[in-house]
C-alpha cells in the first residue's frame, strides 16, 4: 500500500501533530520541533520530514487565521532574507545526507534545544534585560533557522534565540513566528519535490493527518490565554528527551 500501515508510526504522529497544531496557535512555541523526531522513530528521518511538510503547511494556514495583522514587520524584514538563505544551504545538505546522517542531526538538534531550554529555565536564573533589535543578528539566526528548518521542520530554537530577547509582546512573537515560518514551509516545497520527498505514498499519509492540523491550532489559542504551559512543556522535553537520544544512538550505530 502506498501509505504507511505501522500501528508505531501513527501512534507516534498522531500526538506529535497534536502537539505541533498546539504549537502554531501560539501555546507553547518549542512543541513544534517534536513531529519528525518522534516520526523518525518509526520511518526513515528523511520521509519523517516529507510527510511532514504539508501538514504543517495547512497548520501554517490556521495560524494565520488566528493571528491575522499581529505580526513586528520590522522582525520579519530582519529574519526572512536570512531564513531563504538557510533554506538553499539546507537543501544542499539534506540531498547529500543519508538516513543515518540525517537521524543523527535531527536528535542533536532535538537534544541541543532540550539542553538550551532545561538551562534557561534553571532556578534562580534572572530574566536579562530587552535587546535591540539588531537586523545582522536577525539575518544570522534567520538563516541557522531556515537550515535546521529543511533538514527537520526544527527551525523555532534558533529563531528564538533572536526574538524572544526583544521580549515582544505575546501576540506579536506568536504572529511574527507563524508568518516566518509559513514562508519557509510553502518555500521548502519547491526543493523537497525535487528531493523526492513529496512522493504519492507520503502526500496520502500526510493527507490523513491533515484534520489533526485545525484542530492542535485551535487548541494552542484556547490554551494561550488560559492555562500555564509549564506542565507541556514537561511533557514536551521528557518526549524531545527520549527521541533525541534514540536518534543519535541510531544514527552513531551504536
């Protein structure tokens, strides 16, 4: 059959699209690199990614929606330039790169955020004061976004390296980062085609996780304004944690 049939896998993807959906609705913006580690699990990294792809471009859409005319356009002109660089770099890496090798950066991308966001949340860490915006340092993590983007749809760490000391407020950083990254999604269409990443079975298999896409986007709205996101982003890091490791373990061939 074309499409995938392992019980694992959808067990996987389900939640893991779930919890991306939650993300583009702005509650808890981290959950969005969690797809293609757990996807990887189960199928090869580089197929994770294309099936992930077009689901996230739907997401993408939905969160529009939700944060229509929110978005710091002065941010924008300061990452996106950088971010279609990173795509072409990225796209150069990822047609050399095999299964393994892609395994092995998807979990260390996986495990670098985890580590990055486990020391910021440390106790007893003051909070620094607000950057400037600074349109060189913009360019710089726009680009390292659009990379790490290509190769695993994990493009939020280093995106919020840049914004999220400019300390915007709530609704500007969640509408800023669903365009940046609506941009790279529809972008990255053109090079995954060509890598052979859009095939008929993983357009199907994407096709029957599009409902999840809505729906985690409407969740992520409701939740922004209601509850913490403390207790998800726990579960969160316990899943990147387990994935990540799993992954450079297998990539590493140990």
């Amino acid at each position: 059959m074309p499409i995938i049939t392992d019980p694992l896998f959808w067990a996987l993807a389900i939640p893991a699209f779930l919890v991306s959906g939650i993300s583009k609705g702005g509650f808890a913006s981290g959950g969005g690199n969690l797809a293609v580690p757990l996807m990887a699990l189960a199928i090869p990294a580089p197929q994770a990614a294309g099936i992930a792809l077009p689901v996230l471009c739907a997401m993408d859409i939905a969160g529009l929606r939700a944060w229509w005319g929110r978005w710091s356009r002065r941010e924008l002109l300061a990452v996106l330039p950088g971010g279609l660089a990173g795509i072409a770099l990225g796209t150069a890496a990822f047609g050399t790169m095999g299964d393994r090798a892609v395994k092995l950066m998807v979990g260390a991308i996986a495990l670098v955020f985890l580590a990055r966001s486990l020391w910021q949340a440390r106790p007893g860490r003051a909070a620094p004061p607000a950057s400037a915006p600074n349109r060189a340092k913009g360019g710089f993590w726009g680009a390292v976004s659009g990379f790490t983007s290509t190769i695993a749809h994990a493009g939020g760490p280093p995106l919020a390296v840049y914004l999220y000391p400019l300390r915007l407020d709530r609704g500007a950083l969640a509408a800023t980062t669903v365009v940046f990254f609506g941009v790279m999604n529809y972008v990255k269409l053109v090079p995954y085609y060509f890598l052979g990443q859009l095939s008929a079975g993983n357009l199907l298999t994407s096709l029957l996780l599009l409902p999840l896409a809505p729906v985690g986007v409407r969740l992520g709205v409701w939740l922004a304004g209601r509850m913490s996101d403390v207790v998800f982003y726990r579960i969160i890091y316990v899943m990147l944690g387990m994935s990540g490791t799993k992954l450079v373990w297998d990539g590493l061939g140990l």
